[in-house]
C-alpha cells in the first residue's frame, strides 16, 4: 500500500504540483466572478475544461474553501506519483483531532 500525506503548506504543495510539472488551474465556468470555481492541477496537455491561474489565485482559493491537499510523493513501486487531490480540511481534523501536514495510507 502506498503512503499518502496531508499538507495545507503552500509551498509543499507547489514544489511537489512544479516538481512533476503541475501548474494552478480550474475547471472553466466554475466559478463566479472573482471566484476561480474548482482548483485543479494541470499536468499537460493542455485539457480545454482547464484554464490556468496563478499561483495566488489558486491558493487564495484553496484556504477560502478551506482545503487541504492529499498527495502521494512514491507509488507502491517506488515511481514518481502524481496521485492527489483536494479533501475538506475541516472534515480531516475533526476525523483525526490534529492539524499541518499528516500521513495517511491510500
């Protein structure tokens, strides 16, 4: 089984999303306004439901919804993962009583 971490650091977040060539997006029409919508990390190619955002966009987003990111650094094989997603920080803490950056298993 392949272990996953939980961070809401920015720049853990951004050094692991650059590190495998992730960039800040949302999903096009999801949001309002000045409201990005849902974030999303684009890998390439370009996917057209994708529109890229900066980095402050996405994490001024990121704790207005309050996020947190789940990622895995290895697969069970030891390659470079680039599995993750964004999970309800309130909901984690109330599961697991502690905050900042936790391991789980995925």
């Amino acid at each position: 089984m392949a272990e996953a971490k939980l961070t809401t650091d920015h720049k853990t977040i951004r050094k692991w999303a650059e590190s495998r060539g992730g960039r800040p997006s949302h999903v096009e029409g999801s949001g309002k306004k000045d409201d990005p919508g849902l974030l999303r990390l684009d890998f390439g190619p370009k996917d057209e439901a994708l529109d890229p955002i900066s980095w402050e966009d996405f994490f001024e987003k990121f704790e207005s919804a309050h996020l947190a990111f789940l990622y895995q650094d290895r697969t069970a094989d030891g390659s470079v993962s680039r599995f993750h997603k964004f999970v309800d920080r309130n909901a984690q803490e109330h599961s697991s009583g502690s905050h900042g950056s936790r391991k789980a298993h995925a």
